[in-house]
C-alpha cells in the first residue's frame, strides 16, 4: 500500500451508521464552508433524524468507507429511472487526497439497477479538488446551478451496458 491509497472496505451505510456518518459528513464538510465562507450548507445543517430519514429513504443508497471500525468517506447516491444523482461526498479531513473518494466513485457502480444510463455529480463550483477528480474519471460539465450563496456545477457520465447491475442482483 502507497502512501496515496487507503485500505478500505466499502459497504451501505445502515442505521446504526447514522451518528458516525453524521460526524463524518460535519468534518468533512467544515473545510468546504470554510471555502464558501458560509457555515450554512446542507450537509452542516442536516439532523440527526433527518440523516435517519435518508438513509431509509426509496431510491437513496449511501455507501460508507471503512478503514477497520472506523468511517472514513461516504457518498449519496440518488437514483431516478434512469439517472444516478451522487452528493455529499465526504471523505475524513486527516485522509483526503488518498484516493478514497475515488474507491467510492467506483464503488457505486454495482450498487445501480439494471438501466441506469447517466450518473451526475454536483459539487461546490470551488471545489477544485472534487472537480478534477470527476473530471479525471469521465465525468463532463454541464451547467451550473446556484443555490442560496452557493454555486454547484453539474457534471454528468454517460454509462456503457457493462458498467451497471452486476452484483445488484440482490
């Protein structure tokens, strides 16, 4: 193992998941309010009851990053008909830059139905991280939206047959 990749175990955030995830999220997204300047965005603000709620919610899957017993990254997964929406992509402050959020990415691939045909993405229109990470694996700019203060660009993956469904046999 590099010092670049981390070790981790991916698999769908349960309930009991639901305080760490929570934490998680907080710290990771603390740094990317610090960017906007504003401590306001949606993932500072959820509860958590209304995590809960997600988390349970049809056509959401969360997955989660576990280095041992700890949670380490986590991404939402939104799906509708044919299109996968991913958000709130959170990776520990102490762990980025090691290719985490990039395993998680990947990961959501056997995760969608049979059918899916376009994955988008939104984050900050800052997040120069995040951004060249999509970028880098075949995600394309679409537009961007603003939202309140904040500006969110959309990206957008156009998915090949062989790409989806093929552990979603569950």
């Amino acid at each position: 193992m590099g010092r670049m990749s981390a070790d981790v175990s991916i698999r769908p955030v349960s309930l009991d998941d639901a305080g760490e995830l929570l934490t998680l999220r907080r710290a990771a997204f603390v740094t990317e309010a610090q960017v906007y300047g504003d401590p306001s965005i949606p993932p500072l603000t959820q509860t958590l009851s209304q995590l809960r709620a997600d988390l349970v919610a049809e056509g959401v899957i969360t997955l989660g990053a576990w280095s041992g017993h700890r949670l380490v990254g986590s991404i939402r997964v939104l799906l509708e008909g044919t299109k996968a929406t991913l958000g709130r992509l959170a990776v520990a402050p102490d762990l980025q830059g090691r290719g985490i959020g990039t395993q998680l990415l990947f990961a959501v691939l056997p995760h969608l139905p049979e059918g899916t045909e376009e994955i988008w993405v939104f984050t900050g229109q800052d997040s120069v991280q995040n951004l060249a990470m999509y970028a880098k694996h075949g995600y394309e700019h679409q537009y961007d939206r603003t939202a309140g203060d904040l500006t969110y660009a959309y990206l957008r993956r156009i998915l090949g047959d062989h790409e989806v469904g093929d552990n979603a046999k569950a």
